[in-house]
C-alpha cells in the first residue's frame, strides 16, 4: 500500500549567527534614526550655548540630510562593487568619529561640518546595512522576517529618537552625539566579529562610474540645498541650485545611457516595485517628519512644554518596535507586502487627519490617538517597503536599490521639513499662531494621501519581472 508523503511545513529557523548579524545591522540603522530625531530636540539648547544665530539653527540638522541625501546613490553601489562589509565598517567608523567631533564642536560652523561629515558616512553605511540584509537571508519567510526586525528597529530610531533626546539634553545636549559614539563603538566590535566578509561571485565585475558618481552626488546634493533654502525663504538661491540640479541630472542620465558600466541601471526603475517604494516612501516621510516638527514646535512654542515632556510624549510611537515583529510578517504572509505598506499609508492618512482639528489646549490625551496611528502606521509601511523594494531585481542590484530608496526618504524629510516651514512662517511674522500649526498640518495629511494612491495603483497595476 503505497504511503503519503509528508510535506515539512515548518519555517526555517535563523542561527544565533543569523541573530547577531541582524541585530548589529538594526543598531546601525536604529543609530542613524535616533541620531536625527535626537536632534529635533536638542536644537534649541545647542544654539543657545554656541550662540548661533535663529536663522542658521536649522543647519544643524540640514547639513546632516545634505550629506546623507546627496551621497546615498554613490555609497549603494561602492557596496555593491567593493564590498558591503567593507562599506559597511568604514561607513560606521566614520560616522562614530564625527559624531565625537560633534559632541567636542565650540562653534556652529564645526559642528555643522561635523554633522555634514556623519550624514555623508550614513550615505554609505545605510545602501550597505540594507543591502547585507537581503544578501543575508534567502527570499522567503527568513528575509520577509529578517526584513520586519530591521524595519520595526530603523522606524524605532526615529519614533524613539525624541525621547533620546529629550533625556540626553537635559543632562546636557553633548549626550546627543556622544550616545552614538558608546553604540556604534559596540556594533563596529561586533560587526567585524560577526559580519563575513563579500564572497566574489556577489559582487558586480564591471568597473565603477566615475562621471555618474560625480554628477548624480552634485544632483543629489544640489537638489536638497535648493529645497532647503526654499524653505528658509532664500528663493533666489532655492532656484539657482534646482536648476544646477536639473542640469546635473540630465547629465547623469546621459552618462548612464552610455557608460559601459553604469552607476545606476536606469531600467532598474521601470521593473518590480522599486519606483513605486521610492516615491511612496518619499510621501510617506515627507508626512512624518512634517508632522514631527509641526507638533514639536506646537508642544515647546505654544504649549511651553519642556524638551523632555516634549520627547516623552512620542514615546507611545515606540509600539512599533513590538506591533511591527509580532503582526506585520503575518499579514505580509497573508496578503504581500504591497497591501500591507499601503494599510500603514491608509493608517498614517487618518493619523494626520485628525490633527487638523488641533486646538490650543490639547492634552496628551488628545494627541494619543494620532501616536498610536502613526506606530502602527511605521509597523506596517517600514520593513514591507523596504522587502517590496528588491522584488524582481538581481543581488548584485541589492545595494544601488537600498540607496535609491533611502534617497527617497531623505529627500521626503527635507521635502516635509521645508514645507511645513514655508506654511509656518508665511506671513513673515517669525511668530506662529494656531491657525500656522493647522495649516501646516495639512501638509503631513496630504503626503500620506497621496503615498495611499500610489500603494493602491502599485497594487493593482500588473508589473514586469526584471531582467538579470
């Protein structure tokens, strides 16, 4: 008689190695979140002890975006060709180094150098991270889980990163760049250790592309000054240098058109997912770092809270760090990672929404439900974006995309900051009145709005397999 055969249905499970792989690749990313949402806070008390001027104060977090934005393409593919592990490490030694620098700064201009050299360092620790993450871990449930804890740890840096830094300032604002030193001093030990290094047949054999690098860097750097003098009401030079963005990006797409071998495949965009998650994922953080600075400013300008009860109010957005590894790789199971990161866009659309009705008494209470929305809104978008960002594409490809994509979330932040800025100083007043924080708010609403049209058209719209 013959028998059934069984079928395993058993997940695979990841070794105490896969372990402290993941976990060292989360504290980097949870370490560059939580370096700039520490920031948010600790602004006001740093320009008052180095007396740097009102105007300028907004350098100590744009020159860090500046450096990150403008050099993540670039750090992308030197992982993909030179060696994640390699790119990794130096990028995380870097920026441990100057965020020291940071923290020992005595005047604006070296600490906003500083800040510029840790953005570019992030530039290419991050593309690396993301790209070991996806070469680590074999398609599947492992990476679908591998992916989740990443994401659920990168959202926590910048969920968690306001009370970071609410603690850390009033101890003395310092802290804000000499925490990150004592962390990333503990994951570079432990990287070395546990992270093996690029076998060959991983990596692209082609050479690099110097021109694209040159002028994509210059693009990307250009791009982010010109939006954010933009919203520092510096029109004149705003224009100036989008314009030598656009001239830069023409010429790196004529570049890559040629080159033999390219930085940036440019059909890379127009298979899977990756266009769809870029943009996506630029909407969605443009919303939440507008609303992060809206209510920021709401709760220490016009409620006069202090840096810690501003930083504790945040604290409930941590949720994420649990929803997201007990809920979210279910549901991707379930219904794939496209619907469920368009359920986080749907979740972050109503959060904002209801700050709409701000009023000028508002209690935590009243902010609660907002909080909770956007936590689940980060479980739900962060790891199944970032997952959905590689389908279709080659591992040799892994690092350019992860670059491309935090390039996005980049450009959202500086997008979202620059203008809600605009909206709260329109009227050249330098005082922002209630009626300022609500329409400002409109901005965050209407970039989650329009993050849930293109999840839905990604979802519905049939997409062609990517050529490797």
């Amino acid at each position: 008689m013959a028998t059934t055969p069984t079928i395993d249905r058993t997940e695979p499970q990841m070794t105490a190695r896969a372990w402290g792989v993941l976990l060292v690749l989360c504290g980097a990313l949870f370490l560059e979140g939580v370096d700039i949402a520490m920031l948010n806070v600790a602004v006001p008390a740093i320009v008052d002890d180095l007396d740097i001027a009102t105007g300028s104060a907004h350098w100590i977090i744009s020159a860090y975006v500046l450096g990150y934005a403008g050099f993540m393409l670039l750090g992308g593919r030197s992982a993909d060709l030179f060696g994640r592990r390699r790119v990794f490490l130096v990028g995380l030694t870097v920026f441990v180094a100057f965020s020291g620098i940071g923290g020992f700064a005595d005047s604006g201009w070296l600490l906003v150098a500083a800040r510029f050299a840790t953005g570019v360092a992030a530039g290419f620790m991050t593309p690396a991270g993301f790209s070991i993450v996806t070469t680590s871990f074999p398609e599947g449930p492992l990476r679908i889980r591998a992916l989740t804890v990443y994401g659920a740890v990168g959202a926590g840096g910048f969920t968690l990163g306001m009370v970071a830094g609410g603690v850390l300032t009033s101890a003395g604002w310092r802290w804000v760049f000499f925490a990150p030193v004592l962390l990333g001093a503990l994951l570079l030990v432990a990287g070395r250790a546990l992270i093996r290094p690029d076998t060959p047949h991983d990596r692209p054999t082609s050479g690099f592309d110097i021109g694209g690098a040159v002028a994509v860097t210059g693009a990307m750097v250009s791009l982010v000054l010109g939006i954010v003098n933009l919203g520092e009401g510096h029109t004149s030079s705003g224009v100036v240098a989008l314009v030598v963005a656009a001239v830069l990006l023409a010429g790196f797409v004529a570049i890559e058109r040629h080159a033999a071998a390219p930085l940036v495949r440019l059909s890379i965009l127009r298979h899977g997912l990756l266009l769809a998650t870029s943009t996506s994922g630029l909407l969605f953080m443009a919303a939440f770092f507008g609303f992060q600075l809206v209510v920021t400013l709401y709760l220490q300008d016009l409620r006069g809270w202090s840096p810690l009860e501003t930083g504790l109010t945040f604290a409930i957005m941590g949720a994420d760090l649990v929803l997201a590894p007990l809920l979210t790789p279910r549901l991707v199971r379930t219904a794939g990672n496209v619907v469920v990161m368009t359920a986080g866009f749907v979740s972050a659309a109503i959060a904002f929404g209801l700050l709409l009705r701000l009023g000028s008494d508002w209690t935590y209470l009243d902010l609660l439900p907002t909080l909770l929305l956007v936590a689940v809104a980060f479980a739900l978008v962060y790891g199944p974006l970032t997952a959905a960002a590689t389908e279709g594409l080659d591992e040799s490809e892994h690092g350019v995309a992860g670059g491309i994509v935090n390039t996005a979330f980049q450009f959202g932040a500086a997008l979202g900051l620059s203008l809600v800025t605009i909206v709260l100083v329109g009227d050249g007043s330098g005082v922002a009145t209630l009626e300022d924080y609500r329409r400002a708010l409109v901005v965050p609403a209407v970039a989650a709005l329009l993050a849930v049209v293109v999840g839905v058209t990604a979802w519905i719209r049939p997409r062609p397999v990517s050529a490797t």
